[in-house]
C-alpha cells in the first residue's frame, strides 16, 4: 500500500465523517481500515462480521462515492472481517498465529512465550457457547485509573475478585462511555481476573456474538441447550450492548437476564449510551438494565493519556526491548491525540513500526509525521456571543442589559470583562466586533478585559475554576 493510498483514505474517512456525522461515523467507521487498494478494487477491512454486513447493506453506495470523489478509478468496495485484534493501519507486527499456545499465568500477569506473546486474540475456553476472543493485553494490570474511570475500575474489581455465593452487590453493573475509553478494556480485564482459578465461569460475548450464538442455535434447533448453557454461567459479560438488535434476539436476552440475576449471578454490561438512551430495547429490559449500577466512565484527561501510553511503550519493550520513546515526544502524542484510547494505540504502533521497520529512533519530528492523522482538529465548538452574555448573567446574577450598559460598579465590571474574555477565546469574532456587541465599546476597552482576566486566572484559582465552568457550559 503506498502512502498515496493512505492519504487518500484519510480524506475518504474525512468526506465519510462529514457526510454522515460524527455519531454515525464513530459507531460503523471508526474501526474501518484501508488494507490495500488495487486494480481499481479499494480493500478494506473491519473488526467484526457484523459490522461487515451491516456497512455492506448500509453505507457500501456511499464508500464508493467518496472514495471515487477522491480517485475516480476506485470502482469497487470490498469489505473484509480482519481476524487479527490489532487494530492499526500500519504493517502487522508479529501478529500471534492461531494455533500458538498462549497462556494466561494464575496472577493476572501475561507468561511471556517468546516475543510474540503480546499480540492477538484467544479463545476464552467456553467455546461451547461461542464466547468472544479475549485480548491478552486488556488486563487489570494494563488498566489505568484516573478520575473518568475511578469508579467503573473498582465496580469491576469488586466484580472480578468475588467468589461463588458471594452476595452480589450491584446487578447488572453497566458501564456506559464513548467509543475507545475502555469499556471492553475492563470488561476483559474482568473476564481475564474472573476466570482465574476457575471456581467461576466468566464468559465475554459481544452483543453481536450473543446474536449469533442465539440465531444459529435456533436454526440448528440448539436453542434450549444454548440457553441452558448460558444461564449456567457465574458471570456473564456483554459488550456493546447497543448493537443488540431484533426482537427475538431481544427477547431471549431479556429472559437471559432476568434468569441470571434471579439466580444470584453477575451481569455485566457496558453500551456507548445510557440504559435510557437505548431505545430500541423494550420498556422492561430498559429498566433491569437501570436497576443494577449504572456508571459512566468519561473522557480521558491528558494525564490518564500519558500514562495509557508509558503503559504501551512498557508493553511493546517486553518483545522489542531497544524501542523506546523520549518524555517530551509521549507528552506530545498525549496532549494532541485527545480523541480515545484507541488512537493512543494506533499512535504508539505506529511508531513502533516505524523504529522496527527502519531502525531510526524515535524522534519527535518522525512522531508528528506518524501521528498527524490521528490528531483531529480541534473543531471549535460555534459559541454565540448571545449565549455568553447570557450565561455570564446569570452566573453572576446580573442581567444581559447591565453588562452592555456603561455602569461601572464592581458587581458588574467584572461579569462584563469575563464575558469579553470568553467572547475573545470561544469565538472568532476580532475585537471591535465584540466591543460592538457589548454596547458599542471600543477595541482598546475588549483588549483590556481581555488581558485583565488572563493575567487574574493565573493567581486566582476561584475565578480560574468559574471560567472553566462557564467554558463547560458554554461548549456542552
Ligand atoms: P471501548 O471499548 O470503550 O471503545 P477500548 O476498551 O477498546 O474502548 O479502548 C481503546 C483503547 O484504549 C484500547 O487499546 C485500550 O487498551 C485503551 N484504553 C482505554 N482506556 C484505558 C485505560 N484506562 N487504561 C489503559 N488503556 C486504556
Ligand atoms: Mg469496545
């Protein structure tokens, strides 16, 4: 694949993400990579069959058209089920062949087989049920907490660590967070420490999987032993429950439910939405869903980012020991991948590859070429000026006409110099357009608002954490 192809992908996924927003494009896109394009075929593969049939009944029209729109000669889309768990657009890096014994040591930490241990999937050993492959790395001990994840981490410890007839505590337990912030990092970890020890049966299945086990049972009139088999379990983990579609399959995952946690065992759940959000399961499935404890795990800040990616750059040396990564360059990659977890990935792989495949360190000036994809701008948010005066107002119980009138009291000379601030930093307008909108002051009056509050947030940490309030509101 040349970087041509590349580049041109990147803009496909670019047209693709306008044309259907971001929603859309992070529930089917994301997870979409380019193989290869050849003769006039563009290749391209993603992580699950599901979501294989689901864009080719879908979306395939409009891949095409964006991608003809980048290279006419593109003619066809083929879309393929990648079988390997790396998930990254550069050349696979020893991936684990399927027949390798892998196995996974009694204290949670990987036994290094050779090199290769670090990479691709394995079967969980309930195979009877088809659970989902289990990914090596996704393990407590490659966790890290920071203040979005605190409480999902010890719900799911809690879980993993409990014992056969112990009481259980919160049923289901649902994780719900955007897409690449850790919910089946943590649901395999919890499978991984679960199925330590072997006193209890913990089986991860993807929603989909659930599907599928559930569908092909009833064609080969399995149903009743694959139902029994399931509720023979201690601890049941479904991942991506949103993906959980059509009536019966519903139906059956409800009965499911409502049999395990009647019978005293642990459901675990994580979704893209909230149990509420997710509207085309029925009123009483919402509602178990609800009844058990439902924890958000939120975006992760820049710190939690840099120790996501020191843990990679640790786990990646356990098979390439001279591959290292200088300070300033992982603080770079973590303050400017800010999107999730799963850029992080792409971001420390690639320049793994990189080093492996050309045997040049890495530098910071080879870490900007390799991750610039991956850092999206930052599209900032459309604030109106309106709606700054607004809530400025109101924080500070003044009205809208105060911040526009000349009045020069304290109460309302500093309301009005943040909210100029924030009209300076939020918007584009240039500054005699803000001291036009804010009663007809002049540029020099914006300016010296402006500077003012820049120079306070620095030494008053009350008013520093009041703007940030503001910010949040203003950009939510
Ligand atoms: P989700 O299932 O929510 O879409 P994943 O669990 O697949 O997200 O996470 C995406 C990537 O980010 C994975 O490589 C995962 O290991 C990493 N990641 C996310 N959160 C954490 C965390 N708290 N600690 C370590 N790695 C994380
Ligand atoms: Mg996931």
């Amino acid at each position: 694949m040349t970087t041509t192809d590349l580049e041109r992908w990147t803009r496909v996924k670019g047209r693709l993400r306008a044309e259907v927003g971001e929603e859309i494009f992070l529930s089917w896109f994301s997870r979409m990579e380019l193989e290869r394009v050849q003769e006039s075929v563009a290749h391209l593969t993603v992580p699950t069959r599901f979501l294989k049939s689901w864009i080719q009944s879908h979306y395939i029209d409009r891949v095409l058209a964006c991608w003809q729109q980048e290279h006419a000669e593109v003619q066809k889309i083929d879309v393929a089920v990648r079988s390997a768990v790396i998930r990254t657009t550069v050349p696979k890096i020893k991936p684990i062949e399927a027949s390798e014994p892998v196995r996974h040591a009694g204290n949670g930490k990987l036994e290094m087989d050779g090199a290769r241990i670090a990479f691709g999937p394995v079967s969980t050993g309930h195979d009877a049920l088809g659970g989902s492959p289990l990914d090596l790395r996704l393990t407590f001990d490659t966790f890290v907490i920071g203040r979005s994840n605190t409480l999902a981490h010890a719900a799911g410890k809690q879980v993993a660590v409990a014992r056969r007839g112990d009481p259980v505590m919160f049923n289901p337990l649902y994780i719900h967070a955007g897409v690449g912030l850790g919910k089946t990092h943590l649901l395999q970890a919890i499978t991984w420490a679960g199925n330590n020890g072997n006193e209890r049966k913990v089986l991860y299945l993807t929603a989909e999987k659930f599907m599928y086990g559930f569908v092909s049972a009833l064609r080969m009139q399995t149903a009743h032993a694959f139902k029994e088999a399931l509720r023979g379990i201690d601890v049941l983990v479904i991942d991506d429950l949103q993906f959980l579609q059509g009536k019966s399959t519903q139906a059956e995952f409800c009965h499911t439910l409502n049999a395990l946690i009647d019978a005293g065992r642990q459901v675990v759940i994580a979704a893209d939405r909230p149990p509420t959000d997710l509207e085309s399961l029925d009123d009483r499935v919402r509602s178990r869903l609800a009844g058990g404890l439902v924890v958000e795990m939120g975006p992760l800040g820049e710190e939690l980012r840099l120790e996501i990616l020191k843990t990679r750059v640790l786990a990646a040396r356990h098979y390439h020991p001279s591959f290292d990564v200088p300070a300033p360059v992982l603080a770079y990659i973590a303050r400017s991948v800010t999107h999730n977890g799963r850029d992080l990935e792409g971001a420390i792989n690639r320049l793994l590859a990189h080093n492996k495949l050309t045997g040049q360190p890495v530098t910071m000036e080879m870490a900007e070429r390799e991750v610039r994809d991956l850092i999206r701008p930052q599209e900032p948010k459309r604030v109106k000026i309106e709606d700054i005066q607004r809530i400025v107002a109101r924080q500070y119980n003044v009205s809208r006409a105060d911040l526009l009138s000349s009045r020069r009291t304290a109460n309302v000379v500093r309301p009005r110099q943040v909210a100029m601030y924030l009209a300076k930093t939020l918007t584009l307008r240039s500054l005699p357009e803000i001291g036009r909108r804010f009663g007809g002051r002049d540029h020099t009056t914006v300016l010296h608002a402006v500077r003012k509050i820049e120079g306070l947030v620095g030494n008053d940490a009350m008013l520093a954490d009041e703007i940030e309030v503001l910010k949040r509101q203003l950009q939510d």
